[in-house]
C-alpha cells in the first residue's frame, strides 16, 4: 500500500466513525457500529471497510445490508468531507477480530482453570 492511499484509508476511517455516530445512527438495530479497518486500493478506485458491531440485535449479515443500502448516502457524506478527484467504491465486510480475541480468551481461562484443578 502506497503511503498516500494509507493516508486516505486513515481519513476515511477517521469520517467514517464520526458518520456512523452522527449521521447515520439512524439505521435502527445496528447498535454501536465502528469502522476497525479501512484498506484501500493503489489507484484510490476501491476502499475494503471492516466494521465492528457491539449490541447489534440483528445477525452480522443483515447489519451489512442495511449499511450497504446506504452505500450511496455514505459515499456522499464522505464527499463532503474528504476532498479527492474520485471517492472510492465502497465495500463493507465484518472484523470479526472482537469476537474471535474473545473466544480465545475463553479457551485460555478454561485452560487456566483446568491447570488450577488438576
């Protein structure tokens, strides 16, 4: 990754958080939606959005539709904040890092209360 094209994935990392909590809160059951990860492509074309979901009262799939029928409007608040000649495609998956740090976690402190007890 070219460091310009680090530069905008940090800037739109950083716009994107701040529209998750202001401008698009209005997407109902998603909960806390973070943006964890943003990569985006050498020719600024195309932008791999990781988010995290915490007290989301839908599946991880029904979260990434709703956001990706606002793909448009996400794209347009990104405009307006981020000046560049094209704003990238948007394409959003699931950092399920959160949950799989957490299940390791959990292996761990069985494996610690097993070495305790035996």
């Amino acid at each position: 990754m070219s460091i310009r094209s680090e530069k905008v994935a940090g800037e739109i990392k950083h716009k994107l958080n701040t529209a998750m909590s202001k401008d698009l809160s209005e997407i109902s059951g998603l909960g806390l939606v973070t943006v964890s990860k943003v990569i985006v492509s050498t020719d600024l074309k195309l932008a791999k959005i990781y988010l995290s979901f915490l007290g989301n009262k839908l599946p991880v799939d029904e979260c990434l539709e709703k956001i990706n029928t606002k793909k448009k409007h996400i794209r347009f608040i990104l405009a307006k904040h981020i000046v560049l000649k094209y704003m990238p495609d948007l394409n959003f998956y699931h950092d399920d890092t959160i949950e799989y740090a957490d299940k390791i976690q959990k292996l761990l402190n069985e494996v610690r209360k097993d070495d305790e007890s035996g």
